[in-house]
C-alpha cells in the first residue's frame, strides 16, 4: 500500500464561468472504446462539504448590466491506489457531472475533470526533460508525450465546463491521495430582459438539490494502438446534497477559510 501511495502535485486549470443553457448531456464517443487495453480503476470517493448559490449576483460596466446567481461547489476527490499508481497507464482523466436541479426541473449541468499523469523525468543523454503523460491540457483539450491531442468536447456535448485539474506523480514529495476543488458557474439576464427561465426557475424554487456522478474516462498509454481509450460511466450517483434556501440564496454546509487558495463566497451574516 505504501508503495502505491504515489506523490501528486497539483495543477488547477482555470474555473470557466458560462452562462447555463438547460441541455442534456450527449454521450458522443470520441477515440476508441475500452477492449483488450487494461483499465485502471476509476475514483469513486466524491463528496460536497459546502455549496453556495448566490441569487444576488449583479453588476455593470461600460457597455452591459447584468443580473444573475453564481453557483460554486467546494468538491474533494479521494483518490484510488491504483488511480494514483496509474497501473496500466501514463495518465487517466476522469470527468464528472455537478446536476444542480429543483422540484421544478433541472437547472444546470457542470462538468469537472480530475487527471492523474506519470510526471516528466530527466534524460542526461539529451540533457533535458522529458514528458511520460500529460503535457498540457487547455479547457477539455489534453495534449500527450507523444503527440497525441485528445478533445474531451465531443463525449461532453453541450454541458457547461466547469474546469479541471492535472495531478502529477512526484515521489519527491510528500504523499497525498486527494485533491480539493471549486466547481462553478454562472446564470444571468443581460440588460434587463429577464429572457433567461433558468433563473426565474432558481430564483422561484424552494429546495435545491446537487448530485455528483462520474461520465466518463480517457486513459493514455504511451506505445499503445490505440494511444487513448474512452470509457463511458453507468452515471451512479456518487454524492447527493440538498440546499437550504437563505435570504440571499441557498447554502449547503459550512465553508473553512483557507481550503482553496482562490476566493470563494459565503453568505452574508
């Protein structure tokens, strides 16, 4: 157990804030399905210690105003052995769906992405550094050691993205097998038109409900035919939450200052 306990040092990818269309999400295959190729073990431990949806959230500039609630969700994934050992591959990436919905109907689906990469190492013939997995990744695009580029857009469809992180093996540092992240997005009217039924819907509804479950994954194996394998989840419910409606909102737990170095809301007292 000791040994599989790889080290991981973490990339936060920036947390996209889109305006939230109600569409399904459309399992639309990209690359190839898992056959032969082994699989590693997908990260099933996801829990929600804290959700805020602000239902207040205006303001202007020079050209527009606009009038709209931010929802963020404070996730911690706990990590597999095999997941950070990464048996049988150089990177997986799991993708995750964050359903915010009410009595009324459902108000948002956000995609979240959670990636597990063998880290770069050090060839003294070349003298220079060398990638095993993962070497860059912008949005829901991953780009590989080997020169493959693996579009994750296609398998999500028209759910909206609500960000990512790469975690790399280090044994050079200290141990860790989880990773926190703030998963959000954005719903708004735009100069007064009150055209958006999202919001009238979040801003009319009484209870709100979170549920958090796992779409899809793509492994990545460097030498392999084909390089990257796709696999869809049986979307099982992996976390439910229930808001509590507030004055200025709905909230869910209570959130400790300093989780997350970037900022995060909490209601007004």
């Amino acid at each position: 157990m000791k040994n599989q306990k790889r080290v991981i040092v973490l990339i936060i990818l920036a947390i996209a804030i889109t305006i939230a269309v109600i569409l399904p999400l459309q399992h639309i295959m990209t690359g190839e399905t898992g056959g032969a190729k082994a699989q590693i073990a997908p990260w099933f431990k996801v829990n929600v210690p804290y959700a805020y949806v602000n239902l207040n959230q205006a303001g202007t500039n020079n050209t527009m105003n606009w009038d709209g609630a931010q929802i963020q969700a404070i996730a911690n994934f706990t990590l597999t052995p095999e997941a950070i050992a990464l048996k049988d591959a150089d990177a997986q990436i799991e993708f995750y769906q964050f359903h915010l919905y009410s009595d009324q109907g459902s108000i948002v689906n956000i995609t979240y992405s959670v990636a597990v990469s063998r880290s770069e190492t050090y060839s003294p013939e070349t003298a220079g550094r060398q990638g095993i997995g993962i070497t860059g990744s912008g949005g829901n695009i991953f780009n590989f050691a080997d020169g493959t580029t693996y579009d994750a857009n296609p398998v999500i469809g028209e759910s909206i993205t609500g960000g990512g992180q790469v975690l790399f093996n280090n044994p050079e540092l200290p141990e860790r097998d989880y990773t926190v992240a703030s998963v959000g997005s954005y719903i708004a009217d735009y100069n007064g038109e009150n055209s958006n039924p999202v919001l009238a819907n979040l801003r009319n509804t009484q209870v709100l409900y979170l549920e958090v479950s796992r779409i899809f994954s793509i492994t990545y194996q460097e030498n392999a035919e084909p390089a990257t394998t796709t696999t869809l989840a049986s979307n099982e419910i992996l976390c439910q939450i229930e808001l509590t409606k507030i004055n200025d909102g709905f909230v869910y737990g209570t959130y400790t200052e300093g989780t997350l170095p970037t900022p995060v809301q909490v209601p007004n007292k």
